[in-house]
C-alpha cells in the first residue's frame, strides 16, 4: 500500500520531560491506526505536532501526495458568534462555498440571489453535498443547523466538529478522543462509519470496543519508544504480554550476567584499570538494562470500603421535570447492598439529574429517597472538582489525609497512595497546572477514593482516563465490597462492572434490565428483529385473513380518517415537490426565492407525515 505518512527519528520535549524520543512510525493508506499510551505521554501532543499545529525539537515528518487532513481535537474551539451550518461549511471549496451561498440566499428570500446560488449548486455539483453534510448532522443528532455554537454544550460543540470533518472526507483523519462526550447510538453509528470508510485513520481513544471493531494497526508509546501491532486491540493484548515477558526474560539474563560483572567491578581500581574500557562501558549499559523489569498491570488497588449496612436507599414516586421535559414520573426502587448499577440513556435525558436527585443535590417535584444511615458517598463527577493551580499533586492529596488507613492490614501513605494510581515520586512533586487533562481526571479519581467511600457514583469516569487507568479502577471495582452506580457511555467498562442496568428512555420511563450493556443491547437487536419478523408475517397474512373473517379494526374512527388524510397530502406533497424539481432542472427562475423556500417547506413537511403515517400504518396492522 502507498505510504501517506512517514515519521522519522522525532523528538518532543517540554523542559527536562521527554515525552518521546527517535519515535519513528509508518503510516500506509487505508491503514485505521490506534494510538495507546498513558496519559501524559505525549499522545495528544504527537497527534497536533503530525497536524501542524505544535512543534517539535528533532526528526523529520512527511506526507507523501499531500492528503487533505481532517484533525479533531479533544476540545474544539469554534467562533461562538457563528452557526452550526456557517462553521461546518467555512471550507474555500467550490463545493461549501456554494452551498453557504444557497443557504444564505434562502434565508435572505431574494430572488436574484436564490438564482444565482442555484447555479452555483449545478455548477459544483453540490446538491449531493448538502445532503450529505445535512444527513450527517442529523445522524449526530444536530438538527439545528441555525443555531449558534455559543447554545451549544461542550458534548455538542464535539459532535459539530466531528460532522465537519466527517463532511470534508479527508484522505488522513486524525482523531482525538472522538467517543468523548457521545452517546452510545452515536459511537455505534461512527463504529459502523468509520468501518466502512476508506480514510486513512489515526486516532487516539481510550474505547476498547471501538479500538477492536475499527482499527487494523495498534501502536503504543512506552517508555519513549513506539512498538507496533499489526492488527486490533484484541491482537494487541496478546503480543503485548507476549513481548513483556520476552522482556522480563531478557532483563533475568542480564541479572544474572550483573552479578559477575559487579563483582569484577569492585575490585581494587589498579586492577580495574589493566581491563578494556569496553568492558566497564558494557557493565553500566548491563546494568541498566537489569533494571527494566516490566510487571504488566503491577498496580492492584487493595481497597477495602468502609462498613455499609443492609438499607441503601429507597425510592418512593420519585417525580422530577425541567417544564414540559420529563426526568421521572413516579419511579420506585429499592436499591440493594453491593449492588452494581449501571445507567445508559441519550445525552439530556436526565442521567445526571437522576443521580444529582438521590445526593440530595436537586429537589424531586414529588416523592422522596430514603437513604441508609451507613451510607458514605464517593462522588465522581463530569465536571471533575476545581484543583488549586498552584500546588504540587502530593500536596493535594495531604489536603484530604497524611495517611489511608482501610483496616489493619491496608493502609497508605498519600504518596504510597498516589503511587497506586501511577504518580510516580518525580509525578508527585509536579504542580497541578502543568499536568494534562487525563493526569488530572486521575487525581481527581484517586481523591475521591482516598475518602474510603463504600456507595461509589461514577459519571462519565472513562473520558479523558487512559487504558491503564481503566483497567486499575475496573479492578478495583470488581472487587469493591460497597455499592456503585456508574453512569457511562464505555461499553467495555459497562460490561466489566455492572449486573444490572437502567435505561432512560425519555419522558420519565426508566427500564430496568438484568444485565450488562451488550447483554441489553443483544436482547434489543432480537426483539425488534422479533417484531419485524411478525410484522411481515402479519402482511404476508392478511389477504387471507381477510378473506377468511373480518376483525374489528385497531384504529379509531377518527385515526383512520387521518391516516386516509395522510395518504392525500402526501401524495399532493409528493407532486408539489416534484414540479419543483422540474422546474430548477429546466432552469426557470421565475419568482425563486418563494419556490425554493417553499421546497425546503415541503421536505420537512413530507418528513414529519410520513412519519405520522407509519405510526398509524403499523397501528393498523
């Protein structure tokens, strides 16, 4: 395959921290490449310095046939005075500069300019690309093409700068984190786009499933070195403890070699000096090397909780609203001890609200929880805790206890704690400002457990946390002897922890399935695969059923008249639209800019009917 990116002998540092050094990688077209590392290790800044953004000290970078690169960064930042449509379509190419004309001319109703940029559609061929740019913000659930990125949350403001470049279609697509901030639909969608794709890919996530569905080459940064895989993130597990322990084999041998060289290296230094030079080099290089062991996974967070009792809490009608948005509508639950919860739903459909109500943080509309008297918090947060910039990370820790002590047998310093979540002694004395985003999600992890909690709430705790990270806190989790609730859009770390999981709905309607995620979602694939499979059977039967006897039919009078209603409006519509479409094709202008709002008016029209129309077909079955 051609080559679309050759890195050569790169080198970044930041003051006396070398991130990485003499990294070389190969990057071949269609390649789909994951990028795993710990936090802080550069994966975010070797992502910018390939995109042009950040420099580097040394190496040498290049791309070969110039590709157009698609780059999204963890935490886009756009003009917030612009539309969703103006900053997907800010592109110099004929293709958005005409469909940023078409869109204007519509909004401005002149007929001149309607005309004008109807030509400038036909001229750049750009209909399919509306459509396109248009069908991919609906698919990331922006429907709002008008509205300014300044009403946008942060979860949106990701997803408008994913449909950006997802629009563009660039040859080399480098990604960020792109599963941050989205739901589970969405990562599922972009699984599914990405797969099918024929972009080159390189992408940084922290997505075990989406890694393992997607890509075909897995790199990983490790002690300033890139060591490659070639295939996915189940294929990298494997070499990898493959490689460590030919590693640690290798690091046995020159352990052993050590101990004869240092006793050759104590002698009296007159005798010392009658030996090669080569020979004292070689015994320091040994050395060295006889201090690499690597124990995969070493960190094992030994924590017991504190006591909890037998009552958790109790939910009774529990009712919460935002206006006409329903967030619970009389939910009753009985929560049990050492129960493993998790919670899945789309963004805005009240997750957070849900857990915000049982901390006593937000008021019920109606109905109360009842919580255990034993019962102590541990609360992870989205929005993570304000940290003092100023402060070193070991000093943060000392803030909330000098020493952890769980019971008899475990007990921690707060250095020996911080060690437990990868703070190393020379991490420890960094200060807070200069650690990055995923460094400071994990020590904001490891002061919320410092606090011995035994009821553990954790939203959203995979975004920004590095793999290894992951793996230390499902550990912890599966062995936690206290209760948890985890809110998450991570699949993996779902299907890892919980026995059970709640699924919001919408308009207040909590499902509660006994089960993990996948299990949840492979039971939904076989019932609606069900209810498809009976509603054909059912349409494949009713001629004969018809003719057989007669039922009582399951629309109201007053439905059928409108599904009948329906049938005629569409068609009119239908008609409508097509004149329409004759008429642009043959190039008549007359009166535009009424016409081509009235198409728009249509679309949406036969959009919203049909819809109504299904719902009433099915109904009819």
């Amino acid at each position: 395959m051609p080559v679309v990116l050759q890195i050569e002998g790169l080198t970044k540092s930041f003051g006396a921290n070398v991130l990485f050094r003499n990294l070389t990688l190969t990057l071949n077209e269609g390649d789909k490449l994951g990028l795993i590392a710990k936090n802080g290790s550069g994966k975010s800044t070797l992502l910018s310095i390939i995109a042009g953004i950040e420099g580097y000290d040394s190496g040498k970078i290049t791309f070969h046939g110039e590709p157009a690169i698609g780059y999204l960064e963890q935490a886009p930042h756009f003009d917030q005075s612009r539309t969703v449509i103006d900053t997907c379509l800010e592109g110099d190419d004929a293709q958005s500069r005409a469909v940023r004309a078409y869109e204007q001319a519509l909004t401005n109703a002149d007929d001149a300019s309607v005309a004008a940029a109807v030509q400038m559609m036909d001229n750049a061929h750009a209909w399919d690309y509306e459509d396109r740019f248009k069908q991919i913000l609906t698919q990331l659930h922006i429907t709002d093409f008008r509205q300014q990125i300044s009403q946008l949350s942060g979860g949106q403001v990701k997803r408008v700068a994913l449909a950006k470049i997802l629009i563009a279609e660039p040859q080399l697509l480098i990604l960020d984190e792109p599963t941050n901030h989205l739901d589970i639909d969405i990562i599922e969608w972009l699984e599914d786009y990405l797969t099918r794709s024929r972009t080159t890919l390189l992408m940084v996530t922290h997505d075990r499933y989406f890694l393992d569905k997607i890509c075909n080459r897995i790199v990983e940064i490790d002690g300033q070195l890139a060591f490659n895989y070639a295939g996915n993130y189940d294929y990298y597990l494997e070499k990898r403890a493959e490689r460590i322990e030919a590693q640690n084999a290798q690091v046995a041998k020159a352990r052993n070699l050590l101990r004869t060289e240092l006793e050759w290296m104590r002698r009296q230094p007159q005798a010392r000096a009658h030996k090669a030079q080569y020979r004292i080099d070689a015994f320091y290089d040994l050395r060295e090397r006889a201090q690499n062991t690597r124990h995969d996974r070493e960190v094992t967070l030994n924590v017991n909780s504190t006591y909890i009792g037998n009552k958790i809490f109790t939910a009774h009608h529990v009712s919460k609203a935002w206006g006409d948005k329903v967030i619970l509508r009389d939910f009753n639950y009985t929560f049990a001890r050492y129960e493993k919860l998790g919670i899945v739903g789309d963004n805005g459909v009240g997750k957070t609200s849900f857990i915000r109500l049982l901390l006593n943080q937000l008021q019920p509309d109606s109905g109360r929880f009842e919580v255990g008297e034993t019962i102590r918090w541990g609360y992870y947060s989205q929005e993570g805790i304000a940290m003092d910039e100023g402060k070193k990370v070991i000093d943060a820790a000392r803030d909330i206890a000098e020493h952890i002590v769980f019971d008899e047998k475990t007990q921690y310093t707060a250095s020996q704690f911080l060690n437990l979540f990868l703070f190393s002694a020379a991490d420890q004395q960094k200060y807070i400002a200069k650690l990055s985003g995923g460094e400071r999600r994990r020590l904001y992890l490891a002061t919320v457990l410092m606090r011995k909690p035994n009821f553990l709430i954790l939203d959203e705790p995979t975004n920004d946390l590095d793999i290894t990270t992951l793996e230390i806190l499902e550990d912890y989790l599966a062995r936690f002897r206290g209760c948890v609730i985890v809110v998450s859009h991570d699949r993996f770390f779902l299907d890892r922890i919980v026995d059970h999981t709640f699924v919001f709905m919408g308009d207040g309607v909590v499902k509660d399935f006994p089960g993990n995620y996948s299990e949840y979602r492979a039971w939904k694939e076989f019932h609606e695969q069900n209810k498809e499979s009976a509603g054909a059977e059912k349409a494949k039967e009713k001629p004969i059923r018809a003719a057989t006897h007669t039922s009582a039919p399951k629309l109201s009078y007053k439905e059928k008249k409108e599904l009948e209603s329906l049938s005629n409006e569409l068609n009119s519509l239908n008609e409508e639209k097509r004149a329409l479409d004759e008429a642009f094709a043959a190039g008549d202008v007359t009166d535009i800019a009424t016409r081509a709002a009235r198409y728009e008016e249509i679309k949406s029209l036969i959009d919203e009917k049909e819809l109504r129309w299904l719902e009433l077909s099915e109904k009819d079955q």
